[in-house]
C-alpha cells in the first residue's frame, strides 16, 4: 500500500487544493488578523503564509515584502472604512448632529467611522501615521486616496474655494487622526493592579516636577467617545464656516 504523501512545508493538509483561492484581499485579511491578534511586531510574510497554508513566496504576487504588508494593512483599513459608509448611516453621528447642512454631517459620519475602524484595529493604527510619513501620496492606496476625495469633494460641495477646502480637509484630518492617536495610547503600567494609582503607575512619576499630569492620569486613562471627536470636529468647523 503506497505512504500517503505528507503536505509541504508550510502547508496544512486540510488546505490542500485551496492555494489558486487567494486573492489580495485574502491575504490582506489574514494579515490584519494576525496583527489584530499578536501585534505588528508578529507580522511577516512567513506567518501570513503559515495562517494561508501557503509558503511565504506564494504571497509576493498580492505583496511586495512587509513593506507591501504593512501598505496593505493601511488599505484595508481604510477599505472597511469605505464599507461602513457604503453600509448607510447606522449609529454613526446619530443623535449628536441632528441640525446643520448635509456635508457637515457627513464629515461628522466619517470622522465616527474611522474611529469606529481605529478602535476595532488598534495594533494596526500606528500604521496610519509611520506609513503616510514613509510613503508618497500618489503612491499610497487607492482606498487611503478615495478617501482624502471624499472629503474634498464634500467641502467643494459645501461651497468652500480650493484654498479654504484644503485648510479644512488638513484641520480634520489632523484632528480626526489625532484623536484616535490619544485614544489608543498606551496608560496602563500594570493591568494586575486594581488601584487606579498603581495601575496607571503614578508612583513612577516624581510629584514635585509632575504634579497636574499625575491629577489629570486618571481623566486622561479614559476615553473621549465619538461625543468628544464630534465636540472638537464640531469647534474645528465652526471656526471656518464662520469666517
């Protein structure tokens, strides 16, 4: 009776015949997957294969390296941000921006979706940052470009001349962005602890060169909410539209 052949390395054998199904959008899934679960730091292309049942090399037609990872994550990032637009309203703004014109809410109805992105994706938001220093805009991912057009094409509906329409599109960007930065950074020293104080590591912090940073640290542990993005996008607006 002749062996049952063993799978290759790098391959399961319950994926056997399986390898023609993948598709860019596989592998970008499976990597966001991946970093959902242990971090960018665990991100390569031989763990992306591993989790496909691949080897590594079968992924440069869908990604140039980690480099070409790392870009694709930042796209289906914003990919999922398009599909919960395209999805309709939802929860997103409602019951916080009920007056104003319409581009106004919408600009509100984005800047919530991405949040609600940020915060499903944690491990990958650094990505937003260190890969739109790294990498060119012509260069970066359609969905990332579709994005910045849909917003300046609602501030061009909204009225605003070329110059005025790029200083809000930077000011809620900046904002928005920024926002989910603060969000998700880093507070708790020991997450054992039950004490706020030691949980946060306050005694870690001189008192006599610290002291309202150390007032502030258990404010500042929690989250802002979408209530707290919409209070500044709406401050941000008000600026502009009343000039």
């Amino acid at each position: 009776m002749a062996k049952e052949k063993k799978p290759a390395p790098g391959r399961r054998a319950g994926d056997q015949g399986r390898y023609g199904r993948l598709s860019r959008e596989r592998v970008l899934a499976t990597a966001l997957e991946l970093v959902d679960r242990e971090g960018l730091s665990a991100l390569s292309m031989r763990k992306v294969g591993a989790e496909l049942g691949v080897e590594a090399m079968a992924l440069y037609r869908y990604a140039d390296g980690k480099d070409g990872l790392l870009d694709g994550l930042v796209e289906a990032l914003y990919t999922e941000l398009e599909e919960r637009l395209a999805a309709g309203p939802g929860d997103a703004g409602s019951g916080r921006r009920r007056r104003g014109p319409a581009w106004r809410a919408e600009l509100h109805r984005i800047a919530e979706a991405t949040y609600q992105v940020a915060l499903a994706h944690p491990q990958a938001v650094p990505l937003l940052a260190t890969r739109m220093l790294a990498v060119p805009m012509a260069r970066r991912p359609l969905a990332v470009l579709r994005d910045h057009e849909r917003i300046l094409g609602l501030l061009e509906a909204a009225g605003f001349e070329e110059e005025q329409a790029v200083a809000v599109f930077r000011a809620c960007t900046s904002w928005v962005l920024g926002y989910v930065f603060v969000e998700l950074r880093a507070m708790v020293d020991n997450p054992e602890e039950t004490d706020p104080a030691f949980r946060l590591g306050l005694h870690r912090m001189p008192v006599q060169e610290l002291p309202r940073l150390r007032e502030a640290a258990p404010a500042l542990a929690e989250h802002g909410g979408p209530a707290e993005l919409a209070a500044g996008l709406d401050a941000l607006l008000d600026r502009f539209t009343a000039r």
